[in-house]
C-alpha cells in the first residue's frame, strides 16, 4: 500500500504521551526542545498535530483558550512547527486552517516570526504590535528599589488571579494556578499591603525565562526583575512589549542583549485586551 501524503494525513489533539515528538520537531526546526515548557502547553492548552507513517510528527501546534470553559473569549496560537522535511508543501496552512476552524468565532492571538507572518496574514490575522526577545546575564542594578518585593504565597493567589485578569483582559486561572509547579521562582511587588505587580522565572534549557511580568508601572517592573535576577544564577531571557521603551533601555543597560524580534498578530479582533500599559512580557509567546 502506497504511503498516504503527508498532506492528506488527518490531524488529532496531542497528548502527553506526544512530548517526546513534539520536543523532536522542536530540535528539528533548529529551536531548543524545550520539554518543560510543551508539558506546560499540552497540560494548558490544546495540541493538534499531524503523525508521520515513518515515526514521529509531520506537524504540530497548540492553542490556549482563556475565559469562561464553554466559551472562551481568547485564544492563543504557538509553537507552529512544521517537519523541515515536509516543509514547503502546505501543511502549516492546513493545520493553521484546522485550528482557527475548530476556534469557531473566538477570537485569536500569536506571535509570529518573519517567516510565519506571510501566511498568517493569508489567513486573516492582522499585525497589533511587536516583542523584543532579550537575554543575556543580568548586572544588578547600583540604585535601590523603593518597591518591596517578596516570594509569592498559596494566599497571594487570589489577589495573583484578580490582577492578571484584570490587567489580561481574560481569565487565565488554569494557567496562572499552575506558576507554582511550573516556575522557580514566582514573585510579588507590594505597595501597602497592596499587590501592584507579579512575575515568574521559570527553567528553559540553560536560561530562566521571565514571564509573565505584570506590573503598575514601569519602576515596578525594574523592582520584580532585579529581584527575580538575584535569586538566580543563570542567565534572563523575556519577552517585551516593544512600547516599553524605558524597560528595554534599562534591561540592556543591564547586560540582556536583543535577540529577536516577533510581530503580535491578532485575528477577529482590532486588538488585545486588557492593560497594555501593564503588560510587559508575556508568560511565553507561545501561550500569551
């Protein structure tokens, strides 16, 4: 029996019994396979994929959906990966087609690379804005932060939950409850008994990834790195939302370095929701 096309295979939801071959098509497209953060996705979100009759995944995508369970008012797109060698023959689009299909009228959001944005854009998705990655080991700030911040507690969660939807735009409660587990270090900025900002660091191959980092303002925001930056040895990596200009400045000033640059795309609404203005770095690109 002849060898069905790739482009002909049927697409199902992953599981976690897929983590190794999803961490495969990750090294085979050139990125780190970055184990902990797919159990993260297909423990949150849900993952499509499309199975090799020779072993292994042709294809592979998740999608997390926030609000309500039944009708969720967002939902994220990542880690979009076709096989490099099954490249070039229009299975991304058909998975692509696949999931935005199956999202029904919920509206969408990914952060695209310059080669993925062409065929976002053939889909419908418009461009909103645009992340700056940087990493690099972080040199402590000589100034002293006037914003206290301390380790997260089980008691802070409600206040974590009722700031991140707030500033989010949609309840995240099925991801944000699994920060403890997921992260190693989860931390909060303070102002009167007040919670104002909240970030996480947690372990990607040989970085912390810092994400996602909601803070009041910007000084805020400067106050939850350094702390996250010295309980650490390794070196930062995050993602910024390019209109925080003075953060960039001041995290390369720093020692983090610019790496990459994504293009925030969205497809059924105008933009976001939310707080931009307190949104500084996602959880990861990959689930927003």
């Amino acid at each position: 029996m002849p060898t069905p096309s790739p482009a002909a295979l049927p697409i199902r939801r992953l599981t976690h019994r897929d983590l190794t071959a999803c961490a495969d098509l990750s090294e085979d497209r050139g990125w780190p396979r970055e184990e902990h953060k797919w159990v993260l996705l297909l423990s949150a979100g849900k993952g499509y994929g499309i199975d090799d009759p020779d072993g292994g995944l042709v294809a592979a995508c998740v999608v997390t959906s926030y609000g309500p369970y039944d009708r969720p008012d967002l939902g994220a797109i990542g880690m979009v990966l076709v096989a490099e060698r099954h490249a070039r023959q229009g299975i991304g689009r058909r998975l692509m087609r696949h999931v935005v299909s199956a999202m029904g009228t919920t509206p969408l959001t990914l952060h695209a690379t310059p080669v993925g944005r062409p065929l976002y854009e053939e889909l419908g998705f418009k461009a909103t804005g645009r992340a700056e990655m940087v990493c690099g080991p972080f040199t402590p700030d000589a100034s002293t932060p006037v914003i206290g911040t301390r380790a997260a507690t089980a008691e802070d969660l409600p206040r974590i939950l009722r700031l991140d939807e707030e500033v989010f735009g949609s309840d995240r409660t099925h991801v944000i409850t699994r920060l403890p587990a997921f992260a190693d270090q989860l931390r909060v900025a303070e102002d009167s008994g007040r919670i104002v900002g909240y970030a996480a660091a947690w372990p990607n191959m040989t970085t912390h990834v810092v994400g996602p980092l909601i803070a009041r303002d910007t000084e805020t925001a400067k106050a939850l790195l350094s702390s996250l930056a010295a309980h650490t040895d390794r070196p930062l990596r995050t993602d910024i939302d390019v209109r925080h200009e003075e953060l960039l400045a001041w995290v390369k000033a720093r020692g983090l370095e610019s790496v990459f640059f994504n293009t925030v795309m969205t497809y059924g609404i105008g933009e976001l929701p939310g707080d931009w203005t307190r949104r500084f770095a996602p959880l990861t690109v990959a689930a927003g």
